[in-house]
C-alpha cells in the first residue's frame, strides 16, 4: 500500500470519506510540501498508522493542524523516521482520545528537541506505547507528558530507548502504570539520564524495574 514512494510533491488529493489512511505516503523521502493536504476530510479516519513514516525530507507538519483526527484508533509508526521534524505544535488540538496504538509514533525523530504540543493530548485509551520515542536522540525533556492518563497502556517497552541526550523523567512520576505488563528496556541506552527519581511512584516489582533497563 505504498502508494506515493517516489513522489516528490504532492499537487491535488482529494479525500472523502476515507478510513484507512495507512502508508499513504510511507517512503517519500522527497516529499518536503504538504500544503496540499491541508484542507483534507479525514473526520471519518479510524487508521493513521505509517502515514509520513519515512518521509525524511519533511521538517514541517503545519498543515495537518487542521486534520480532524477523532476518530483514529491507530496511529503507530505515523512519523517514524522523519528526521528533519523538529516541532510538534501543529498537532497539539488532535483529538486522539480513540487512540489505542501509539507505538513508534515519533520514533527515530532525530531533531525533535522537546515534546511540546503534546501536553494537552487525550491518550486514555491508549495501550500501546512501545518505541513511541525510541530513537528521539535529541529530546532533551520529557516533562511535557505529566498529564498523560496511561492507565489502559499495557506495552512501554522500549518507549525511550536510545534518547541518548535525555536528561531527567520527572515528567512521569505521577503516570499511573498499574495495567502496565511489558516494561523492558524502556529506557535503554538513555546514555545522558542523570536523575530517575520521576520512577519514585511507581509501583514496579522487582524484576520490572530491573527490566526497565537503564543502561
């Protein structure tokens, strides 16, 4: 379903009615201007996942501000690989409260310096978190996900692995985790990671924690 790989620019695309949007675009390593998606109806979408994965060129993504997303459920791998992307501000409005697979979401974003703009994100029924920033070599705080309710999430593995320039995780010591199950190598090779006390209200067993991997 890779239906644009080598597309470089994107000139009209309508959509109506649409449910499934995944790997529309996945692999377009050229593709920097998405100015014409900008006024797209995806108010219907259910699937989001792989959209943009790959895109390497694309550095901004303010045109999918507007893109009615409140009825997606899947949106795993959706900007995985887009290494130009900075800023998350445009999508900071997304209704994603139907969200249940986030996994990979902004994996691999290697210029992402901070998670602002997601603040305010509705993750509730989210469960599965895996690899969700894993990669992001860049992100220096995660502070931003303190209102987070990621109490249905079952999957955190590998959720920050590899954010070699991460500093502290205060930003989720108030995260309830109690459906958690796999918590393995969730902040492995976090090479920069000075304080762990964001972990103190955690009720982990002893091998979670031990799982949690943080070397």
């Amino acid at each position: 379903m890779l239906l644009f790989i080598r597309y470089k620019t994107i000139t009209k695309l309508e959509c109506i009615n649409g449910k499934d949007f995944s790997h529309i675009f996945e692999g377009c390593s050229s593709l920097s201007n998405l100015k014409p998606l900008q006024n797209w109806n995806v108010s219907k979408g259910e699937n989001f996942s792989f959209i943009f994965r790959k895109c390497s060129s694309i550095s901004d993504i303010n045109v999918v501000r507007y893109w009615n997303v409140s009825n997606g459920e899947y949106f795993n791998y959706l900007f995985e690989e887009c290494k130009l992307l900075s800023n998350l501000k445009a999508i900071e409005n997304w209704n994603v409260s139907k969200g249940k697979n986030f996994s990979y979401m902004f994996s691999e974003c290697l210029s992402l310096l901070d998670i602002k703009g997601l603040e305010n994100w509705n993750v509730k029924n989210g469960n599965n978190f895996s690899y969700m920033f894993s990669g992001c070599s860049s992100l220096l705080d995660i502070k931003g996900l303190e209102k987070w309710n990621v109490s249905k999430g079952k999957n955190f593995s590998y959720m920050f692995s590899e954010c070699l320039s991460l500093l502290d995780i205060k930003g989720l010591e108030n995260w309830n985790i109690t459906n958690g199950k796999d918590f393995s190598h969730m902040f492995s090779e976090c090479l920069s990671l000075l304080d762990i006390k964001g972990l103190k209200n955690w009720n982990l067993s002893e091998q979670q924690y031990k799982s949690l991997n943080f070397i």
